[in-house]
C-alpha cells in the first residue's frame, strides 16, 4: 500500500504513534509518505520506502495566520494525485483530517479521473477533550469525523468520551497505543548515573510535553514529600509552558540539587533503564504512552485514574492508580514501591509482561487490516 501519514512533528504521544506506525509500516514494504512541518522527532534515520514532505507555512502581509491547513491541503493532493496514495491516515481530527477531506476535493476538481485516497483518522486526545470542548469548534470536530472513511482512538476512554460529547454518525474503532519491546527494554548502565551524577539514590521520572493536564506541580510536590523520607532524584524529561514554573517551584522548595531539567530528548531507553519510579499524575490522559514505554523497560507506573490508564495499570500488579490531586496517595504509593525491594521487583516484572500485550507487530497488523477494510468498502 502507499500510505500517508500527517502528524505533528513535536514531542508527544501522537507524533511518536504515528512516527513509529509509519516506520512500522515502512519494514514491511508498504510505501510512507509523512506529512508534517519538520521532521517527527522519532523518524531518525531514512529508508527507501520512507518519504518526507514539509510543508512550508506561508506569510502573507495581509494575513495574520499561517495558512498551515490549507498549504497542507496542497502538499497531500500534490503528492496524492502523483504517487497515488492509497491510504491518508490523519493523526487528530484538527486540522489534519480537515486538510485531508480539502485534498480531495482538491483531487476531484483537478481531474475526475484522479484516484481518491481513503482517510483514516486517529483520535489522540486534544482534538476531543481540548478543541472539541470548545463550542465554537465542536461541528467542525464532528464534521472531521463523520466525512473520514474510517476513524480509530488510541483508548476506548477516548472513544467513549467522543461519542459522547459529539455522537457521530461514523463507528470509532480502538487500536491502542504500542511499544516496540525490542528497543524499550531495561539494559541499566553505570556511565548514565555518572554522567548525571547520581550515585546510588533511587531515581524518579516523568517524560511528557509539560501541559498544564500533565500537573508538574504535584509532581514537584509528590517528590518533595519523598526527599523528605528517602534519597532520590527527580529527572523531568521534556519541555513545555508549565516548565518555568516547575523551576522556581524546586527552588522554592530546595531541592534543586535532587532534580535534574532534561529537555526533549528522543532516546529516552537509557534513562528509563536506570529509572525506579514513573510518576504521571495527569488530570487528563488519552492514554498514556510514556507509562507504556517505562513499564516496557520494567519500571512501576504511579499515576491517576484518568482517560486511558486504568486500560493497562493495574493496581498493586505493575502500578497504582489514584484520584487527580491526591498527592498524600500518590507519596505513599511511591514510597512503597521504592522502600519495598521484592514489591518493587515484582511490580516491574509485570509492567515487562502487560508492555508485550501492546507490542508493535501486533498493533500495526491491527492498521493494516483496518486499512485493507477501508479500501474495500
């Protein structure tokens, strides 16, 4: 098949799903094109099957937006009417699935007998519960849905959360979040602790793109309490506008030497080798795709019951999961995890075991059937 991809390059859930999917894809002979405005942060290294497109934000005097949609638009025809794309699969219903329907009509205007690709649309989270939570935008939310030939979410919390708050005519199909367990496992290395310079304190963790939903703060908080019982470290993985805020919150705390402000950084595998605990106190989770990631690599998960984790934490079993802002609960779970070596080793066995229930391979042959259906129809 030759299959489009449109993703945002930036660091998140989505953008490393659909990168992954597409090289996925790529290893097994299909044709990917990405569509984006630079370059995933995971599709590193080209291959002959892989094909990039940037498309170029365009300023106009006149104009005070970019015309990032419609210049997307353009790039997906041009492409589509001359590789003949079998498959465009749109990463959120806003503005990728939008931009894919106006490549189209575009295609359709242009020549009548010009092949029409099928859209996919994959619902990551924001398109729905931050977008579409704004009336303004929920027809056009709905619009992006129901004109896609196909359209998946990455939890069945989203997609019940989708249907309701837009009750749309299109069927929504769940193809959950994958981990790709030949590179995510746990390999510690001595020479990462030095070069970070921790010596035998246990280490805290927390990768995302630091959004408000994401609570830095009690993250902060939850490993405050902690110093205050244990040795440890707190590296934050990442970047984002809650970032600054989180920085003057360990100075105000003191603990700016147990905390380590790492940035984005694309391989996360050594540091969560070395990794004891994950913390994700989110208020809101799509579904949680570092949690996967750090489990993959065996380490325990604390986090919310919210969205999409209580789909693969299992509490007691390779985690624990408690109410948005119980920071008390969430301390004392990661205390025991931490203070208890046996719970903790078995607690990470587990997360090894469930990582391997989302592996790739199976994930994605889930995709291509989906695509071969759509194609079909």
């Amino acid at each position: 098949m030759k299959i489009g991809i449109i993703c945002h390059p930036t660091y998140g859930g989505s953008g490393a799903v659909a990168t992954e999917l597409g090289k996925a894809l790529a290893a097994k002979g299909h044709t990917v094109h990405f569509f984006s405005q630079s370059i995933p942060f995971r599709l590193g290294t080209f291959s002959r099957n892989i094909f990039y497109h940037e498309v170029e934000l365009k300023h106009y005097p006149l104009f005070e937006c970019s015309f990032y949609s419609l210049a997307l638009a353009s790039k997906i025809a041009e492409v589509a009417y001359y590789d003949k794309l079998d498959i465009v699969h749109a990463h959120y219903a806003i503005p990728h699935a939008l931009s894919a329907m106006l490549a189209r009509q575009i295609l359709e205007d242009k020549c009548t007998n010009a092949k029409c690709f099928k859209l996919a649309t994959t619902l990551h989270g924001t398109d729905i519960t931050v977008v579409g939570a704004d009336r303004g935008m929920e027809d056009v939310v709905r619009l992006a849905i129901n004109k896609s030939d196909g359209v998946t979410s990455v939890s069945k919390y989203l997609k019940d959360e989708t249907v309701r708050m837009f009750n749309p005519k299109k069927d929504i199909t769940v193809i959950a979040n994958f981990v790709d367990t030949s590179l995510f496992f746990r390999s510690p290395k001595q020479e990462i602790r030095e070069q970070l310079g921790i010596k035998s304190e246990k280490i805290v963790i927390h990768i995302s793109n630091f959004r408000p939903v994401k609570c830095i703060g009690d993250i902060i908080r939850i490993f405050y309490a902690l110093t205050e019982r244990i040795e440890a470290t707190l590296l934050l993985v990442g970047d984002g506008p809650e970032r600054s805020e989180a920085e003057i919150l360990v100075r105000e705390f003191g603990i700016a030497d147990k905390v380590r402000f790492l940035g984005k950084l694309d391989d996360i595998v050594p540091l969560l080798s070395i990794a004891d605990l994950m913390l994700m106190p989110s208020n809101v989770e799509s579904f949680g795709l570092a949690a996967l990631e750090a489990m993959a690599c065996g380490v325990p998960v604390v986090a919310t019951m919210a969205g999409g984790f209580p789909e693969f934490i299992v509490p007691g079993v390779n985690g624990y999961l408690l109410a948005p802002g119980d920071i008390e609960g969430m301390t004392e779970k990661a205390l025991l995890l931490l203070s208890d070596h046996t719970h903790w080793l078995e607690c990470s066995k587990a997360c090894v075991l469930q990582a391997k229930q989302y592996e790739t391979s199976s994930l994605v042959e889930q995709y291509e059937a989906y695509y071969t259906r759509l194609l079909e129809e």
